[in-house]
C-alpha cells in the first residue's frame, strides 16, 4: 500500500484517522502501531515479520547497552546489534548480488556457479534499518534514554507515515514525542495542508515526468538522438526530486496530523551550487545519518585532507549501495563522493569565483549524469546512454524520437518553477507587503491570502484524486531501496 492510492486515500487513512483519535489516549500507541503493521503487512505480507524480529532485537539490545556499564560489554552489545539490523539488510537486498558477483569470479576459474532462488527485497527495509540501529546507537552514546516498553520502540520503527519511503527518523529526534505529543486544529491542518502538496509533486509532476522518462530509457540508448535523450535525462531528473521529495511531504504532513514534528528531508537541492551544498539539500535525512553514524566515527575531517577524502568516498561508496545493489549504485556514490574530495581539494574556491550560473549549470551536469547511472538497470546501458547525451550514438542516432507535447510542456515548466522556493518567496513578499499595510487592508489581504491557499490545496487535491481515479500511471520507485 503506498500513500498515493485509492485504498489508502479512501479507506485505510480515514479508517485510521477515525479509530486513532475516538481510541483513549493511553491506548493510541498500541493503535498506530497496529495500523502500521498492517498497512505494511498489506502489501508484504509475512516479510512483516523480518521487521517484527527486528523490532524485537533492537529493543533487547538497547536494554543490555544500558543494563551494563563496563566500556568493552557496551560495544560488544553494540557491534553484535549493527551485525543483527545489517544481516537482514545483505541477506535479502544484497543477496543475489553477491551471488551473482561470486559467480563471475567463480566462472574465471572454471568453478561450479552457486544457484539461489531469488530473493524478495521486503520494501522499507533500508529505512528501517538504519532507524533500528539509530536507536541502540543513540541509547549507547547517552544521547538518548532507553525506552523499556518494546511497544514504544515497536511504534518508532514501524510507523507507517515513513515507513517505505522516508525520511529516516532518528530515535533521539522522536523519543519524547513517542511517550507524548499533542494534536490540535492548527497542527492537523498544516498536516493535512503538506500531505497534500505532497500528493500533488507525486501524482501531477512526478508521475508525468516519469511516464516520459520511462519511455526514453526503456529504449536502445544506441537508437537515441541527443535531444531525445536529454529530455529522458531531464524527465528523470524531475521524476526523483517530486517523487522523493513528494513523499517526503506526505509523511511529514502524516506525522504532523498524529502529533509528531519530523526534520525536513529536501530543500530544493537543484538550486545548488556545488555538490557539497546539493548533499546538505538532498535527503537530509540520510546524509545526517551517515554523518552522524559513520562519516564522523570514521574521522570525519579531522586526521588530515587525505583521511577526509578517503571517508568521503567511503561515506559515499556505502550510500550507493544502501540505494541499491548493483554496479551503477555503486558508481553513483563514488560519482558523487569523487566530487566531494575533488571540491574540497580545490575545485570548490575555484567554483565560488565563477559567475552563479555557472556554477548552477556545473552542478545540474554533475547530477544529471550521475542520475543516469541511478535510472539505467546496466552499467552497459548507462554508458551507452551517456555516448547518446553525447551524441555519440553513430548513424542511427535518430531512430527513437519523443513527441513532447502541450501537456508535457506545461509539466516540465512547472517542474522547473515548484523545484525552486517560490513558495516561500511569495512568503516573503507577503510578509513585505503587510509590512506597508494598515487596518482594514491587513485583513483583506490576510483574507485573500488565506483563501487562495484554500483554492490550491483543493485544487491540488482534486486534481490528483482525478487523475488516480482515472488508473493513470503511477509507479513506485522504491522497491529497489
């Protein structure tokens, strides 16, 4: 079940929201809790139970880190507890890689290739993953308190709002909202009023972009003209962010609707100007975990330049593959952890001395091609992709065209526009315009402002209603993280 689909928008969520809030209030933790395993159950299955295990191992771990006090039974517990949360993780998300990578090696020597059945990637399972570990971690580190009533924990790791697709909750950002937090009027209509915004970068932008950016990369990139695969190219690019960053705003609106405050995960990272700066605008959420968890623990920036390039490839190696088990993750995070150190080195003064929109266009080509090894299922089909963007696709290079139609026109330009802050600018200019402005104009103008906010969001709403209604395409990019 995911966010943006007639059974979850018109069943489970009201059903939900109904049963929470007539439940007594000391009863409404083991209520969200049995809502999120059964919207998770829903399209899993018994792999609910992979997370119900989960739940159980981290809650005990966290108690024998706190029970004991001597240093060296501490990291025992602790390491015996990040060895528990990543053997899930190899086994189901990097299992057939392995296999298949032992078995070049072992065709190399002429040696009988190892047969598994293949394995079922359980949804989420990154996400609450590395939640799970943040927990025992924090509660290690003293950075959070043991929590003693495993519903509670269940309650963190489980809670469907962002669960499947993020952001990445830290325990110690939501311990005290877990045990108490309140909902009122205003809160629950800042809820509703991100969830749906959220709905709308999901169904009206990414889902278009990427009915476009499917039909572009589904064919022989050897076949592809320059344009056509630049448009592919930007499709995607648009497809990810509203995606992502859509989902991210319905979980956040969720949270907020049931009483918890979760940190942002995205703030317009195609504004960038450098791909330090894109990294502190994309997937927050994920790059403070690796931050804070291995990044830092490793060193950080403090033994040297050398140590620091070497974590941030490492940093970055790893944030690959927790995306996805091939090839082309990994060289996207080296892609990206490449240009990390080379910025650090030099490239980044040398950068801030050129003319903003260069250095605007530097990061979106950075991005832009890594995206392409992100999209491709092969690393063959990403180079062949890229000698398209290039054109060096031969003679043939004009046998795949896309019609870019009105409709997609007006998509992409939209795209363009709500991937930069103008809703905050209109904030802003708001906010100047009262400034200058007395009495009775104060509360015209609070009024029309108020009630064009109340047009987009049902306009939003139904718009996207209407287009789910109707079965249009509407994938789920994340069964791969």
């Amino acid at each position: 079940m995911v966010f943006s689909s007639v059974i979850f928008l018109f069943f489970f969520l009201p059903l939900t929201f109904l049963l929470y809030f007539l439940s007594p209030k000391n009863l409404r933790n083991l209520f969200l809790l049995a809502s999120s395993l059964i919207f998770y159950a829903w399209g899993e299955g018994l792999f609910v139970l992979i997370m119900l295990v989960s739940i159980a191992g981290n809650y005990v771990a966290g108690l024998l880190v706190d029970r004991f006090n001597k240093s060296t039974h501490k990291k025992l517990i602790l390491t015996g507890a990040i060895f528990f949360n990543l053997a899930f993780l190899s086994l189901y998300k990097y299992g057939n890689f392995i296999t298949d990578n032992l078995n070049v090696l072992f065709s190399v020597f002429h040696m009988n290739p190892v047969i598994i059945d293949p394995l079922h990637l359980p949804i989420g399972i990154s996400f609450f993953t590395f939640q799970a570990m943040s927990y025992v971690i924090d509660v290690y580190r003293k950075e959070a308190p043991v929590q003693k009533n495993p519903l509670n924990i269940g309650l963190y790791i489980a809670l469907f709002p962002q669960l499947i697709a993020g952001p990445i909750i830290r325990y110690h950002d939501v311990a005290k909202q877990i045990v108490h937090r309140t909902v009122n009027r205003k809160k629950f209509a800042e809820g509703v009023e991100r969830f749906v915004l959220g709905l709308g970068k999901k169904v009206l932008i990414a889902n278009q972009m990427g009915l476009i950016a499917d039909q572009v990369f589904s064919q022989t990139s050897a076949g592809l003209s320059t344009g056509t695969a630049w448009i592919g190219l930007l499709c995607y690019t648009f497809q990810i962010y509203f995606d992502f960053s859509g989902y991210s705003d319905m979980a956040i609106g969720l949270g907020r609707m049931f009483g918890f405050r979760f940190l942002e995960n995205f703030n317009y990272p195609y504004i960038s100007q450098s791909v330090q700066e894109f990294w502190r605008r994309w997937h927050i959420s994920l790059s403070n975990w690796f931050r804070d968890y291995l990044y830092i623990p490793l060193g950080g920036n403090r033994k040297g330049p050398m140590r620091t390039y070497v974590n941030l490839v490492i940093v970055f190696l790893l944030c690959g593959l927790w995306h996805g088990a091939s090839w082309n993750f990994v060289i996207w995070g080296l892609w990206h952890g490449l240009f990390l150190a080379v910025e650090r080195v030099g490239l980044s003064a040398y950068i801030k001395r050129i003319w903003f929109p260069f250095r605007h266009v530097y990061l979106l080509f950075v991005v832009m091609i890594g995206w392409v090894f992100f999209r491709s299922e092969t690393l063959s089909s990403s180079l062949s992709y890229i000698s398209a963007l290039f054109g060096l696709s031969g003679k043939n290079a004009t046998v795949h065209q896309i019609n870019v139609d009105s409709h997609t026109t007006v998509v992409i330009v939209a795209a363009i526009v709500f991937s930069m802050p103008i809703f905050k600018v209109c904030g802003d200019l708001k906010d100047k315009v009262l400034s200058h402005t007395e009495g009775f104009q104060v509360s015209l103008f609070n009024g029309a402002a108020v009630l064009s906010k109340v047009l987009i969001i049902y306009t939003v709403l139904y718009s996207s209603i209407l287009c789910l209604s109707a079965g249009v395409y509407n994938p789920f990019i994340y069964f791969r993280f």
